[in-house]
C-alpha cells in the first residue's frame, strides 16, 4: 500500500496562517500595481498550462459572470448561494489590475473557495488552481487556496490519475527551493513509477524536470534514463528550446556527464542548424553541459561565443524586472563566463570583452541587476581575470574593505571566490591590493587526501621524486595546493628541506580537459600563470608520456627536466 503523507506532516513543508481555526492569506500588498503577465506559448509556464487546458475542461467553458462584481459585498456570505462553477468564473473574469475593491474581492473568493475546499472534488481542485494560476502566475503561491489544496491533495494523493500527479506536481515546483517539499516530490515520482513511464508525455516529462530543478530535489536512475533516452530518440526536441534547456537543467542538476549525450548534441545543433532557436540565455546553458563535463569542443565554443557576442551586442536591456529571452541577465552572463573560463577557452577577443561585455554588464549594475554582496559581480570579475582579462572597470563597486570584511564574516562560496581573486591580485596585481589594504587569506582549509587517492599517476610521480630525493639536492619533495583557493595539488620541491626551489604539476585526467591532448582546465590553466610569477620554476608532467614508463624511467625524465631548470 503506499505510504501516504499526513496533514501535520506535509504541513511543515507550506507556509499557512492559522488564525481562528481558518486560513488566512497572506497580504497582497506587492500585487496591488504589478504588470499583469502575459503567459503564452512564448513562456515555459504558459505552455504547460496551455497542456493542462486538456485535463480542466470545464475551465476553457466558465461563462462571464452576470453579476457586477461591484454590486458584491467584501463578505463571504455572499457567495453562499453561488455554485462552484459560479465561483470559478467569478475567478475567471474578475481583473484585478490597479484596482484595490477588486483585490479585496479576490481575498473574498479566496476564502470561500478555501472554506469549500474538503467537499471539493479533485477535478474542482485542479481547475480553481488552474484559474489562479492564470489570474495570479507570480502571486499564486500567496494565496490561502494554493497552499491548502496542496495539504489537501497530499491527503488525496493514492486516488489521483497520472494527468494530477503531474499538474499537482507542477503546483509544488512553484515554491522553488523549497528542501521541505523534496519528500513529497519523490512520492508523486513513485507512483508515476508504479504507473509506468512509457506513459508520460514530453509534457510530463518536462513538468518533472521543471519541479525537480527548483525544488532541488534529485530524481531516480530511472526517471533520468527515461529523461537522456528521450533526447537521444526525439531530436526535433532541439528545435524548442523551452523544453529542451528545461530537461538540460535537470541533466546538470542530477550531474549526469557522458560524452555520447555531448556527441548527439553537437552532432544535431550543427547538422540540423538549430542554433538559431536559441536566444543568449539557452545558448549558456547548453555551454554549462559542455563545461560542467569539461569536455573542450572548439567548433561549439567558436560558434556558441561568437552568437553570444552577436545578441549581446543586439540587445537592449531595460530593466531586471522584464525578463524577456532577448534581454540577456547579469546571471546570464556570467554563466557565458563560467562556461568560457572553466573550459580554458582563448578565443574570446579583448576588443568583444572591452566594448559588448563590460558596458552590457555596467548597464546592467546600474539598472539594479546586483545583490546587495555584489557576489555576481565578484565572480564576473574572477571569471574575466581567468580568462586574462582584468576588469578595472568592475572592481570599484565591491573592492573595498568593508564589503571585503563582510563577505569573508559568511561561510559561503562567494567568500572563497572572492578570495581567489585576492589570490590573482597578489601575484599579478600587488599595489592593488597595496592601495586598498588587503590581501587574501593562505591558510585555505582543504583535505587533498579524497583528490590524492583519484590521481594514481601524481601518486607515481611523488613515489618517484621521494626516490630521487635520497641522493639529489632536491631533499624534499610534499603534494599541496600551492596556490592559495585553487585546490588542485602539486607537488613543491626544496633544496635543504627549507629552501623552496621548484614546483611540479601533473597533467592528468584530473587537470586536463576531455577530448584534448592535455590542454589544461581553466582552473588549471589559472594556476599555471600565476605560478609563473613566483620566483620557483614549473615542471610539467603529461601522464601520457609518462602512463607506460617504469620507474627508472620516470626518475629519469625527472631528473633531465630538474637539471634543465634548476
């Protein structure tokens, strides 16, 4: 039998007011003046309520209301006569658009509809949620009505037919991150489970991804291999990047990497010219797949960077509160960064970063697309440094003592961010940091241990330089990050066990990117140039030349290369 969540227990993961042995909404006092959203097939939203359209009929067939809503009390009472389709097409037509009477009204419906809601059948359910969310798609969650039928369908759940779990999940994943609701998310999978999968549609599928990507809630090796076969099997996929970047989140999300998926979608974007569906936002997140499996393909960085460019160039942003996909965000931009520095791509041009990306970014700052920490705006500004570009015209809004001592107060990823570009300040830019009286922290904690142990060629090439220190001048040789907030280990070689002299780093799967020959990641490429400023030379070892050599061997490339540089 399955398990079945109760009131009390699913209660926990909503928020409800509880006043009197009724539920109360919450003040609508942002909704009074907002810009009515316009949800159509152009958005995700609007196109899966328009698939929802198919499992609330009797919605598409409310009739306007003959009643004018300016003769109704602010009272309740006054609906106790009035039937459920009544109510539903009170909901229906009754607009709310700067106009308080009719927001207090909607408050009334609200209410009765709650009031109404244990007797409700489910159908009913699912179709007054149906109307709220086209009536209120931002604000829907403030409503008592939202967050009670949500309790109520919990309870209802082992009776609701594949087309409720997924709108009813749905409903779940516009609370976002919220972690409370991960349970719950999991048990509706289960029974979709239990149900059988061939029975979804890209629809549901795409409802599934949706949720489970805001909600943060991971889903099972089967609903994910549903999910990858899906996109090897239906190609026309890629022609609708709503969709289509909705299953990629989810992809990256649970962190499935494998080089066939990147295969299939090089292979599509370029042979059936699908590239220009995509607007600057889509463009990113198919960049991330590439970056978050380090997999270097120049044709697709090429093309990707180029477009990128191009709409940047073409856009015209107006403000963070109108997102539309021809106006590119800060965020969005800074995943073209990550994507493009994490991948240690060089083709970017100076002149592309100096005249389209800055000045898009500044506009942007300026319009009030920054958080109060800036910590975009500082990994903006790390990503830029990696990718050799300095970027003087961004440091004045964050580099400054106060917001420096306030970032490193928190135990966030920004703090370590931050002090990574601290780091590339120190090698590459010191009177900086002189100027503003700062420096970044050494005594990075990192446990190498978990890294050491995955990397049995760096471990080959220590055994053999612990060797060699028996009879060289090079006494001493120990694995540690030499570079503060870049935890990629090295091994640092020193003359009279003091003395530091040389720096060794192994290229390897670990430090390298896939389908290249040994082409460092951005990480490591970073760490490269700035150990370039230190006064210790660098060796490189590339564990392809050196994979099938025995030991004797290695000692002895080592021993050349220590002689050639020291």
């Amino acid at each position: 039998m399955a398990r079945l969540f109760t009131f009390h227990q699913f209660s926990k993961c909503l928020t409800v007011t509880k006043v009197s042995n009724k539920f109360q909404i919450r003040k609508y006092k942002t909704i009074l003046g907002d810009k009515v959203t316009e949800l159509g097939e152009k958005t995700l939203t609007g196109r899966l309520l328009m698939y929802f359209n198919n499992f609330n009929g009797t919605t598409n067939q409310v009739k306007e209301p003959t009643t004018k809503f300016e003769q109704i009390n602010f009272n309740a009472l006054n609906f106790k006569h009035c039937n459920i389709e009544e109510i539903k097409s009170s909901i229906k037509y009754l607009d709310i658009s700067q106009n308080f009477s009719k927001l207090r009204l909607l408050q009334t419906l609200d209410k009765e509809c709650s009031k109404r809601l244990r007797h409700m059948k489910t159908t009913d359910i699912f179709e007054i949620l149906h109307i709220f969310m086209n009536k209120l798609p931002n604000r829907i969650i403030e409503l008592n009505f939202y967050n009670v039928s949500l309790l109520e369908l919990c309870n209802r759940l082992q009776y609701l037919n594949k087309n409720e779990i997924v709108q009813y999940i749905f409903y779940i994943g516009l609370r976002k991150k919220d972690s409370r609701c991960h349970e719950i998310v999991r048990e509706c999978l289960n029974h979709l489970s239990k149900s059988g999968l061939d029975k979804l549609t890209t629809e549901d599928l795409c409802v599934i991804c949706n949720s489970t990507f805001k909600t943060t809630t991971r889903i099972n090796e089967e609903f994910l291999s549903k999910i990858i076969t899906y996109i090897h099997s239906n190609l026309e996929l890629f022609n609708d990047p709503a969709f289509f970047i909705t299953f990629l989140k989810s992809i990256r999300h649970n962190r499935y990497q494998n080089e066939e998926l990147l295969s299939t979608m090089t292979c599509t974007i370029f042979f059936n010219n699908t590239l220009k569906h995509y607007s600057f936002s889509a463009l990113c997140h198919i960049l991330a797949i590439y970056s978050d499996y380090l997999y270097y393909d120049e044709n697709i960085l090429n093309v990707f960077a180029q477009k990128c460019i191009s709409l940047l160039k073409c856009s015209h942003y107006k403000t963070k509160k109108e997102h539309m996909s021809a106006q590119p965000r800060l965020k969005d931009i800074k995943r073209l960064l990550w994507c493009l520095s994490n991948l240690n791509y060089n083709g970017l041009e100076i002149s592309d970063i100096k005249n389209v990306i800055i000045p898009s970014i500044l506009q942007r700052v300026e319009q009030g697309d920054v958080e109060d920490n800036f910590s975009t705006l500082i990994e903006i500004s790390l990503y830029l440094w990696m990718l050799n570009y300095r970027a003087f015209e961004l440091l004045p809004y964050f580099l400054n003592k106060n917001i420096i001592e306030s970032i490193n107060r928190l135990n966030t990823p920004i703090k370590q961010r931050l002090n990574l570009l601290l780091t590339c300040m120190f090698y590459e830019e010191k009177k900086l940091l002189r100027e503003i009286g700062t420096y970044p922290k050494t005594n990075v904690d990192y446990n190498m241990t978990t890294q050491f142990e995955k990397r049995p060629l760096l471990q080959k090439v220590t055994t053999n330089l612990k060797d060699i220190s028996r009879t060289h001048e090079l006494n001493r040789f120990e694995v540690d990050c030499q570079v503060p907030g870049i935890n990629i280990i090295g091994i640092t070689g020193y003359k009279k066990n003091i003395y530091k002299s040389i720096y060794i780093e192994v290229l390897d799967d670990y430090t390298t990117l896939k389908n290249t020959k040994s082409l460092p990641t951005g990480l490591m490429q970073l760490k490269l140039r700035l150990l370039e400023h230190s006064n210790e030379a660098v060796i490189l070892v590339d564990s392809d030349e050196i994979e099938s050599m025995t030991d004797n061997e290695i000692q002895n490339v080592l021993l050349e290369e220590m002689e050639f540089v020291c």
